[in-house]
C-alpha cells in the first residue's frame, strides 16, 4: 500500500524557500490530499499561503514539468481559470528564471493557495453541468492557440486478445489468495462477467484516430482537479488543477471521459440529463461534431471495457488507494453496453 504524503523536514523547506524571492519564512507545512501521481502541502509563510507541489517523476522530467508550467500561463493569459506558478530565482546571473525547484533531487513547484471546493456532478445543476462543458471546450479551443500545432499521434485501440491474457492473470492471483474478502468476490465477478462481454462485442474495435479529431487536451479532467468557488448560490469553477498530463490526445475523448466521471451515480449509471447538458455546451464551445462525439463515446465505452487499471493496482502493485472507486467503475461498463445507444444520444443529440 502506498504511504500518504509524509511531512517535510524543516531543512527540505528552508532549501526549497531560498530558491524564492519574496516567499517568507515557513510557519507551517501540512499534507493535503493528494492525488494518484504526485504529493502535496499546504505551505504556510510569513508571506503568505502557497500550495506546495512535489512532482514524484524527479529531476529528470524538470524540462517537461516547467514545459507544462509555460502552457499554462498562456492559459491564463487567455483567461482560463488557472493558478500561475510562483517563479524560482535566477540559477544564476543572466540565466532564464526557474519555475522549478529542487531540493535532495526532488522537484518542488510552488503555487499561489486558492481557496475552493471540489464539487461532483450530483452537486451540480443542469444548467452548472452545461457551464462545465464550455469550459473544458474553452479549455480545448485555446490550448490550440496557446500551444504549438499538435503532432499527429497514432491512438489504437486495446487488442481484446491481450486482455483476455489480462483477465486470466487476474483471475489466477485472486483464486490464489488464501483469505479472500468482498472485494476480491466482487473482483472476480466482475472479471469473469467482462470476459463475456468482450465476447460478446469483439467485433466491435473501434478505428485508428481520424488526426483532425486530436489535440492538446488536460489529460486528467475530473472533480478533483476542478476548483469552485467556496460561497455563494451558483458556485463557479475558479481553477483547472493538475496539468501534469498535458499532451496529444483525441479531444473529445476527455470530454466523454471526463463526464464519465463527473455524471457517475453510485450504483455504476450516469446521469444522462446532466450529460446531455454538458456535451451540447462542449460542443458548441470547442467547435466538435456530433461525429466526433459518436466516435469519442465508441472508443471511451471500448477503453472501458478493456480496462483494469484499478485491480492491475491492488493484486500487482499492492496498491488499494483506487479500491473504492471500483465497484461503480466496474458497474459502469455493464450498464454503458446495455444502455450504448442512450449514452451515445446523450453526447450527441
């Protein structure tokens, strides 16, 4: 099981803020919760209130960490809802300004606090749900403007065979554990209901990418990278977070994905009215066809199906921090197939 984020020494800090002007001194440093791939703090100063990132990946992805850090002040240039980045000093006399700093060959970003909340779809209205979807297809709009032309990526689909291979290897280390619980009966359930469903829609692999249906998308667009504003009666998103998976992907994937997310109901359906509301506007605001959407919702449905990252977590790696998320998750996939044709409409009517 992965360990929470652990608190930082007094020393790390005082190495980290030196590499700052006008930062302040550290009064307090406390763990917030943290995502899947990176750790962060609350960092309290004489100054001020900064949120305090510790990107896992180490110095060597320093060039693509602050690559990512240009972007999105473009972003926020074109006034997109994103928290800036507060630049390191000089390494040294003429040298371009740091927006990374390293500490014990751990890479340390600093950001301005924002005061938010993080808000799932069942607390969204409909007509929040539609502000949702024009904002990521604002976000997808001027990424294209902010950011060189993307390069053509080639984007196959998942090869049934090799998941079958998957499904068995699963299964073969959950008959293998000598106390099983509830999740590992679930697990299995599951696994060996999937293998059936794959069966069932082998030839239903969806195409290559058209490359005028890719571009430069957030990479991670959910709840928790999303924050709105603490008070008031229509509460409006005030940052996008977490820009670490910034790249070339199809579009409309993310939007699919990302409403998959937002719109999904404990018990593994969506809400399709909020879904609807959300796609019309991410259409309009990123200029997508319905045939985009089509073939988005073909491909997410087809990733899904072929998809176990969650248990890949538990059984491989040991890993239990995604176990709560897959029971709906898992439950999902089922209702998507027997529901295809409603999710499709929803996104593109």
């Amino acid at each position: 099981m992965q360990p929470s984020s652990p608190a930082l020494t007094e020393g790390t800090l005082h190495t980290l803020l030196r590499q700052y002007d006008g930062v302040g001194e550290p009064l307090s440093c406390t763990p917030v919760s943290h995502g899947l791939l990176n750790r962060g703090y609350r960092l309290t100063t004489t100054r001020g209130c900064y949120f305090l990132k510790h990107h896992l990946d180490g110095p060597g992805s320093l060039g693509r960490i602050e690559r990512q850090h240009r972007a999105t002040a473009r972003l926020a240039a074109l006034g997109l809802p994103v928290v800036p980045v507060v630049p390191a000093v000089r390494a040294a006399t003429g040298a371009r300004v740091r927006t990374v700093a390293v500490a014990g060959r751990r890479c340390f970003a600093l950001h301005p606090w924002i005061e938010g909340t993080h808000r799932h779809g069942s607390e969204l209205t409909v007509a929040q749900s539609q502000v949702l979807g024009a904002l990521l297809g604002r976000v997808h709009v001027r990424l294209a403007r902010a950011l060189p032309r993307a390069p053509h990526t080639s984007h196959e689909s998942a090869d049934p065979a090799a998941t079958y291979d998957e499904i068995g290897a699963l299964l073969e280390r959950i008959r293998a554990r000598g106390r099983r619980d509830s999740f590992d009966e679930l697990a299995e359930h599951r696994l060996t209901e999937r293998r059936e469903l794959l069966r069932r829609y082998a030839d239903q692999r969806p195409a290559a990418v058209p490359a005028r249906f890719t571009g430069w998308v957030h990479g991670d667009f959910h709840p928790l990278n999303l924050l709105y504003a603490p008070t008031g009666r229509s509460p409006r998103p005030v940052a996008i977070l977490d820009w670490d998976r910034l790249g070339v992907h199809p579009r409309a994937e993310e939007a699919v994905r990302g409403a998959a997310i937002f719109f999904l109901r404990p018990g593994g359906t969506l809400d399709l009215r909020k879904v609807r509301a959300f796609a019309r506007a991410y259409r309009g605001g990123a200029g997508a066809s319905r045939e985009e959407l089509a073939a988005a919702v073909h491909r997410v449905w087809w990733e899904r199906l072929n998809d176990f990252w969650m248990l890949r977590w538990r059984y491989q790696l040991r890993d239990v921090r995604a176990d709560p998320q897959f029971p709906a998750a898992a439950a999902l996939v089922v209702w998507w197939s027997g529901h295809y044709e409603a999710v499709r409409a929803a996104f593109c009517d």
